[in-house]
C-alpha cells in the first residue's frame, strides 16, 4: 500500500485556518480536512472564495474527492462542507463524540427538540481507531480530546491532521478551556500524537505567528514537537503542562466567532431552517445563566 499523499494546505489569514486536500497519487482520490466557509459577522453574509480555492484545486488536478473530513466542531471558523459536498460529493466525516459537543451546545443555544444530538447530520462518525483508506493509501482515526470532546487527529499514511491539538512548536498548544475541554485529557492525547513515529508529518488547523517568526507556518513532524514544542517538549510533566495550560487559558479571550460557527458546526455546516419571512437567523445568549 502506498503511504505518501500528496499534502496541499490552503491557508485562510481571516480565521487563520488551514484546510487540506490530501490525495493519493496512485488513484487520484482525495480527501479534505477542515474546510471555511468565508463569513462576514458585522454584514451577516457568507461567500464561498476560501471553498472555491480548494475546489478548483481538485478540479484542476482531475481528483475525486471520497471524505470531507472535520478534526472537531470549530469555534473560530465555519465549515463549508455542505457546499463543498454539493460541488464534489464526497462523505462527510467526524469523531463520534460530536454527540457530546451537540448535547452540550444543543443546551447552550436552546436548539429545542427539532436539532438531533445523535451525529445524524454527518455521513460517518469515527471511533478511536477506525481504520479507513484515501486511494491506496490506508488511514487511521485517533481520539485525541482535550481541546473539545469530539477531537479527532486523522493519520493518513505518514501524514496526520491533528486540528487544534498543537501548533508549531514555537507556538505551543491549543487551549483547553471551552465546554467539554480538560487540559490533562489535551497533554494525554497529545502523548498518543507524539507516539507515532517520529518522521510523521503533522499537519496543523491553525498558525498565529510565534513572536520573532514573520510568516505563517503549519506543517512539522513528531521529531520536531517532542524536540522542541514551547509547552510539551519531551522532559514536561503531565502536571507542569496542566498548570501552564491553565493558567494561560484564564488569559485568553472568547474567539471572535465562536457564536455563529458552533451553531453552524455542530450541524455538519448546515444553517438553521429559513424562518417564515425567508431569512436565516442565528442565536445569540445574552447574559446567559
């Protein structure tokens, strides 16, 4: 079996995400992970440049897209899989402990009965350790929660998107304080990352720019984050990293569109229905208790 995809990444400054096609050169088959759908929130308006960007790049390079793949329910972008999908086909693909993340959110924004909580929205929900393939090229699921439930990192040959499990390792790690988030469950999950072997390229939903680093950046290997990650080296205790994380989640501020993309996310994407004057709205909690 081949093991090497073909890796693209397309780098979206706005929400400072990255999507992937990720493609098996033997087959032409390929998958995209952690896609954007382009959202104005002072207009209320979506467009479709950062989707249309991947999509022609399958067109272009005569790809057929099997799985549309999310590393966990965003909450500093919305996914444009629905569109994508529609484009391009393609089954769309999550860690089955979106049931968890809906749940939870699902009581946040009063959804009501009519939302289901079961990942009915999606094609497929993946366990921890499903196997599944792109082309040729065999593929694993590993939960790696902490950041979110529902956090998945997809091992595509000797490639893995890990979302927001880490960053560069100048940059550190990713939070762990939303709903559902544990900073001991995020240093556990990112030891079965840095399991894997040490040459395997990881692939990141997001860069910032560390201070003293002038471009964007977000692709590096296992070798590297134990070597050198700022926040998990290899050498970092469990509770050392517990209470750097911590302490610096209690810092950081909401992400600015963390209201409408859980809305969005945790339904695969989908808007809510039109209500009776063809307008989409969506909630926002104020001064919830």
């Amino acid at each position: 079996m081949a093991s090497h995809p073909d890796v693209q990444g397309f780098f979206d400054e706005a929400t400072n995400t990255v999507s992937y096609v990720v493609s098996d050169p033997a087959t032409r088959i390929c998958a995209i992970v952690d896609s954007v759908l382009d959202y104005d929130p002072s207009a209320g308006r979506t467009s479709f440049q950062s989707a249309d960007r991947v999509i022609d790049h399958v067109r272009r390079n005569r790809l057929e897209l099997d799985w549309i793949l999310e590393t966990h329910v965003h909450a500093d972008h919305l996914s444009a899989a629905p569109y994508i999908q529609e484009k391009l086909g393609g089954r769309l693909g999550i860690g089955e402990k979106i049931k968890v993340v809906q749940d939870t959110f699902g009581r946040i924004f009063n959804a009501g009965t009519d939302f289901q909580r079961d990942g009915s929205q999606f094609d497929h929900l993946f366990g921890d350790g499903d196997r599944f393939a792109v082309g040729s090229i065999e593929a694993h699921a590993m939960h790696t929660p902490g950041h979110t439930p529902a956090c998945m990192t997809f091992v595509i040959g000797d490639a893995a998107f890990i979302g927001d499990t880490l960053f560069m390792p100048d940059f550190g790690t990713a939070r762990a304080d939303f709903p559902g988030g544990d900073a001991r469950q995020l240093y556990r999950s990112i030891q079965k990352v840095l399991s894997l072997p040490p040459d395997t390229r990881l692939f990141l939903c997001h860069d910032y720019k560390a201070p003293g680093r002038d471009f964007f950046a977000w692709e590096t290997t296992v070798a590297a984050e134990r070597a050198g990650n700022i926040h998990v080296r290899e050498g970092v205790s469990e509770d050392e990293f517990v209470a750097m994380r911590t302490a610096r989640d209690k810092k950081l501020g909401t992400p600015r569109l963390i209201i409408p993309s859980i809305q969005v996310n945790m339904n695969a994407g989908h808007f809510p229905p039109p209500d009776p004057d063809g307008n989409v709205y969506l909630k926002v909690p104020l001064n919830r208790i």
